[in-house]
C-alpha cells in the first residue's frame, strides 16, 4: 500500500473544517433551529457529523471523503435556504474546501 502525501493547503483547509464542525455542533442545540420543526435539530446533527466524517477521509486523502463532503455541503446549503438561515459567508469554507480538494482528487485514494 503506498503512502500519500497530504498537500499543505489540504492540510489547512481540512484543520479550519474540523474547527467548523465542531463549532457548529452547539447549532443543533440552539432555539432557532429547534422553531423550525421537530427533525430540523436531528438533520442539522447527521449533516455536522457527515461533514466531520467526510473532512476525516480528505485528511486521508481519499476519494469518498471528498465526495461525502460535496454531498454534505450540497445539503446544508438548501437546508440553510430552506429555514431561511442562509447568508454568503456560510458558502465560503465549503467552496474553498471543495475548490482545494477537487484541485488534489485526482492525487487521492478510491480504496477505503
């Protein structure tokens, strides 16, 4: 099995997401999320977790990570605009994290 070596910049931009992550846990708690409805705290939860899931398989450079995160933000996106709680600079992270990984997939691992 070869060894591949994490770029820099995949490095930073997977450490800033892992920040956001768990940052953004305390979000399924919180009352605007809870005045949405029912399922909206438990969607938020399986989004952040997906999204911390799939940042740990770009930090291993594999392919499903990137693929996973693409989904997940995707996801989040529409569920932001869906409750009305989209703004622009929810979109920067995500976009700089698939523009840095998309610039590297090719580098990445398609096994588990």
């Amino acid at each position: 099995m070869r060894e591949i070596k994490r770029p820099i910049a995949l490095s930073i931009v997977c450490i800033l997401s892992f920040a956001a992550a768990i940052l953004g846990f305390p979000a399924v708690f919180s009352p605007f999320i809870k005045k949405k409805g029912d399922f909206f705290p438990a969607i938020t939860g399986i989004i952040i977790a997906f999204e911390f899931i799939s940042v740990v398989g770009v930090w291993y450079m594999k392919k499903w990570g990137f693929r996973v995160y693409l989904t997940t933000a995707i996801l989040n996106q529409c569920v932001l605009l869906y409750i009305d709680n989209w703004s622009q600079t929810k979109i920067i992270l995500p976009v700089i994290f698939i523009a840095v990984s998309a610039f590297f997939y090719k580098k990445m691992d398609h096994n588990l």
